[in-house]
C-alpha cells in the first residue's frame, strides 16, 4: 500500500482537499468535559513524551486554548494534566503524563496503562531531536560537555527518545499480557516548523514510520511482532502547535512553516488520523 508523504499533507507543496469534521453528541461531550474538570474517570487517551518536547503545548494547541490572547506559553509541567478532545462523534478523556517529575510520571503511566478500563489510545510525542532544555544549568552542563550546536543537541536528544520509546512499548507490550491493552498508539513528530522542507520532511516521517528501517521504526515493529499487527494500530504525524526559533550556544535554526494554512494543514490531518483508528 502505497504511504502519503508528509509533505504531501500541507497546501505549500500540494493542494489537497482538507475535510471539516462535524462536532456532535453534545451530552457526552459535556460529560466529558466535566470529568475532565474535576480530574475524574478513567482515561481515554494518554500523552507520553521526554521532557520538554511539548506536550502540554500540543495539547492547548489542539484544544484551541492557545488561539486565546490571554494564553501564555506553560512552564515544565510537574503532574498529569487532564481535558478532553472532541474526535469525529465522540469526546475523549485525554491525560498529558509530565516527563520532568519522574515519580508523577511513572505514577501516571501505571494509573493509564492498569488501572484504567477505557484506555483507546497511546499519543507519543516526539520533535525530530529539537528539544531544548530549559534548564539553565543543565543546558551549561550540556555545552561544556560537548554539545555545542544544535546537530550535537539533535543528536543526543534523538538517542534518549529511543530509550524513552523502548520503555514505553515495553509497557504497552505488558498492557496486551493483563487484558487492558489500547488498541492505536500515534507518534506525533511536533515542532515541524523547524523541518518543514520537503526533502526533512519526508527523511523525519521515514525515521519515525512503522514500515521503516531506522531504529526507531525497529523498536515498533518488534511492538507490533509481539502483540500482534491486527490488535494495535499505528501511525506518524507530523504537527506545529507552536512557531519558535531554536537557538542553542549561538547556533539557530529559524521557523519555517511558511504560514498559518500549513499548521491548519497539518493539525487537520492529525484530526482526520486520529478520528479514523
């Protein structure tokens, strides 16, 4: 079956026909959200990631807080966070799990994966290795060391997401063992503003796709080899919830989104994926 390319999906390289999704079940939608609001119910979907690659700002992308003038960019966060997401008919409970506090995070990692009943899916947010540190210190830690430019920084950040990604399938695997297992699991690739060229673009989907040979893609297929193609579906998805420059000892690598429609581009196609698991 032949794969669409990332750089197909946004109308600066092609122009293709982007769906409106009707929003309905307004009962359960509300339900949702007032489950969310007091922190109750189990969970829907769960967003996992390392430190710093942007999934609370993901999330306040996708749940259109961050279009509010009010809106200001989030600190680390230090606990699970939860709202919900409306996905073609149904509304979903979706909890964030912090990378920073690793107490909290393992603790919401245990609570999504046994605990809970009704887990759907697995959202995995990786940026393509342009993660930067918000640590002062840590970040002069990491220059002194070595990691002087931002393809240094690239290339240490990329070899902690694959540990961090074996130690989330491996926990997925132990999911399908006690009956409780999600049924999709999404790797959203944020930050494309900082790769959106072509010729990146379709190297970042090919290292981050199932059907790949990078090591990355082999952790997956050996998830998939364990547990079964037919019981766990999976996707890439190439996102920008948010338009920065990344600028590390001097070193800079500008945005390059090339305007709002490619961001409306790409969250659409996340939207469509998602809504069809």
């Amino acid at each position: 079956m032949e794969i669409e390319k990332w750089s197909d999906i946004a109308p600066s390289f092609i122009k293709v026909p982007i769906t409106a999704y009707k929003y309905r079940t307004l009962i359960q939608k509300w339900w949702k959200k007032s489950l969310a609001y007091a922190n109750l119910g189990d969970t829907n979907i769960v967003v996992l990631g390392r430190p710093s690659v942007g999934k609370s700002v993901m999330m306040a992308y996708l749940y259109r807080e961050s279009n509010d003038l009010s809106w200001k960019l989030p600190l680390a966060s230090k606990d699970v966070e939860t709202g919900t997401l409306t996905l073609g008919d149904w509304t979903k409970l979706i909890r964030v799990v912090p990378g920073q506090d690793l107490t909290k995070r393992y603790k919401g990692i245990n609570e999504a994966f046994n605990q809970h009943q009704q887990l759907e899916g697995v959202i995995y947010v990786a940026n393509w290795g342009y993660t930067d540190v918000w640590n002062v210190t840590q970040k002069e830690q990491m220059i002194e060391n070595g990691v002087d430019n931002i393809e240094k920084l690239r290339i240490t950040n990329l070899a902690g997401e694959l540990e961090d990604f074996k130690f989330i399938c491996k926990k997925i695997q132990e999911t399908f063992a006690i009956g409780k297992a999600p049924k999709w699991l999404a790797i959203v690739v944020n930050k494309a503003d900082l790769f959106f060229d072509k010729n990146e673009l379709d190297t970042a989907q090919a290292y981050y796709h199932p059907k790949g040979d990078s090591d990355f893609s082999k952790i997956i297929q050996q998830l998939m080899e364990q547990v079964g193609e037919q019981r766990l579906k999976c996707a890439c998805i190439p996102l920008c919830s948010y338009e920065k420059d990344l600028e590390w000892n001097g070193d800079t690598v500008k945005t390059n989104l090339r305007g709002e429609e490619n961001r409306k581009a790409l969250a659409m196609n996340f939207f469509k994926i998602i809504a069809n698991f």
